[in-house]
C-alpha cells in the first residue's frame, strides 16, 4: 500500500527541513511505501527553493508550487489531486500535526476506516479562544447540513475512495471542514494532545477566523435566507400591532403629539435589518458569481509531480 503525505506550505522554511526529518522517520515504522507532496501556497521565503532540494536528496518527494498564494483550502485540493496513494494523509508543516501520530491512523485505516480524523484537545489555548469555539460550534451544527466538531480540523486520514470522493466535489468555495463530513464514509476519531508550534506564529489571524467561520455557516445550509424570510414576518407583526395599538390610542384618547424618537428608532432598526439582510442575500450571490466563472482553484507555476488522474492515463 501506498500513503501520500499531503503537506501544505506557506512560508515555512524555519521548519520544513526538521518536519521532513521527522516525518522521514515515522514512514519508515509503517511498514508501507510512502511519498510525500508539499504543495508551496506562494510562500515569499526559501520554501520552494527547500523543498526542490528535499526533492533531489529524497526520490519520494514531490512538490508543488503556486504561482501566487490561493489559499490552504486550495494548497490541499492540489495536494489530494496530486496525491497517488492508497491513503492520503494531510497534516500541517509546523509540526502541531505530530507526525506520530501517522502510524496510528494507517492502523485505524487497516480496520475498515475510509476516514481516520485526528482531534486535538485544547489545551494551552486562550480561555476567550476556548470558549468563542465552543459557542461557534454549538451555533453552526443548529444550522448547517453536516456536523462539525470542536478541535477537528484537516489533520485527517483519507482512503483513496474518500479522498475521490472529495475531489469529485468541485465548488470554488470550499469549506474543507464541512466537505470531509458531508462526503461520509466509515470514520474514527481520536484525541491527541495539542502541540506547540515549533516556528514562527499563526497564519489566522482574527480576521481569516471570522471569514473562515463564516464561509463555514453560509456554504452547507440557506437557513440564513429563510431566517431572513421569518424576521420580516416578525417585523411585518409586530408593525401591525402597534399601528392597532395606535389607532385605538387614537380613537379611545384622541390625536396625541407624534413621537419622534419613537419613529427615529423604528426608522433606524428597520434599516439595519434590511441591510443586514442584503449582506446575507449578498454574500451568496457572491457564491454564485464565483461559481459560475469556473476559474481554477490554483495555478501552478512548478512542479516535479503528476496529477493521479493523469497519471492513470499515463499508465495506459
């Protein structure tokens, strides 16, 4: 059997050389053939140039360089594609993926597991980190289609027809999370300990979280459009109410001065919820506009590698 190490890149020279080493090492107890693919997200450092040389020391590697940075959603989209193992692993090069933990998940694949998922306890992190991803789970399984876990991320094991299975969903806006559990297929987890990163600092800032969260809600449901349907019903009540109310104030204790700050507030709230409501309609016209233009997710600009699809071809 052969196990693909799917590894994406950004910036990443400080570490690569140590996380190959050890990585080296724990193939070597698998048991197995294994190949490694790092997929360069455009990085502005020595990583491209570290990894062709990994390259030409070690026959197993493969690499593949963007032309520009798209993204890790579309660094492990290459890495899959490009992947031709039995078994496709994709981890983090910074080494809070411990690569340890692999041969762990080859055992859990070799019971019937298509999908083998790596969860790491939060220990060490922030208590506002913590509990802002507790209450951002809690919130998102309400409303999407698929169940997502807190402390699950892409450190995952894949069996080739799970990793197909993937890459046969070809949206633009990908939401890796959502598309592992949407795309089923027998699963396991496990708990692993959470990992200090050995260089260097974290490529999500608060800004990429809250746009990754909310890419999260919006690509595995449209309940936001329905709530936005249900709100207007409320408002169009709750309006009704008090024009009756008004009305037998009216006729009851007659024609009273008109309240301005009451109608102020009315005017401004209504206003913030039907642009509240554009945003929400917007943001998956927005969706849409990407879609239908069918531009690749990526561009490569070098590569020592072939595309498993093509490589099928090849072999014929």
């Amino acid at each position: 059997m052969l196990i693909s190490i799917v590894v994406p890149c950004y910036n990443e020279e400080a570490v690569i050389a140590r996380f190959h080493d050890h990585v080296v090492k724990e193939a070597a107890l698998l048991g197995h053939e294994c190949e490694f693919v790092y997929v360069d997200d455009g990085s502005a450092d020595r990583t491209l140039f570290l990894l062709k040389e990994l390259a030409t020391t070690d026959p197993r590697v493969r690499y593949v360089s963007f032309s520009r940075n798209f993204g890790k959603e579309a660094a492990m989209l290459a890495g899959l594609r490009y992947a031709s193992g039995d078994a496709v692993v994709i981890m983090d090069a910074d080494l809070q993926h411990p690569p340890e933990l692999i041969g762990r998940m080859v055992e859990l694949h070799a019971q019937g597991h298509d999908q083998v998922i790596a969860k790491r306890t939060r220990d060490g992190d922030r208590v506002t980190r913590v509990l802002t991803a507790r209450a951002y789970y809690r919130l998102i399984n309400r409303l999407v289609d698929v169940e997502l876990v807190d402390g699950v991320g892409d450190f995952r094991l894949l069996s080739r027809r799970a990793a197909d299975a993937v890459l046969s969903l070809a949206e633009y806006n990908r939401f890796s999370k959502g598309l592992f559990a949407w795309v089923g297929f027998p699963s396991v987890t496990f708990e692993y300990e959470n990992a200090v990163r050995e260089e260097g600092r974290s490529k999500w800032t608060f800004g990429k979280l809250l746009n990754y969260g909310a890419d999260g809600l919006i690509s595995f449901n449209n309940k936001p459009l329905r709530a936005a349907v249900y709100l207007g019903l409320l408002l169009l009540a709750v309006a009704s109410l008090y024009a009756a109310w008004i009305v037998g104030s009216a006729v009851v204790n007659g024609v009273d001065t008109p309240g301005y700050v009451t109608l102020i507030v009315i005017i401004t709230a209504l206003a913030g919820v039907q642009m509240v409501m554009v945003g929400v309609i917007g943001e998956y016209i927005g969706r849409i506009y990407y879609e239908v233009k069918r531009r690749p997710h990526f561009l490569v600009q070098s590569t020592n590698a072939v595309p498993a699809d093509r490589l099928e071809e090849l072999v014929r």
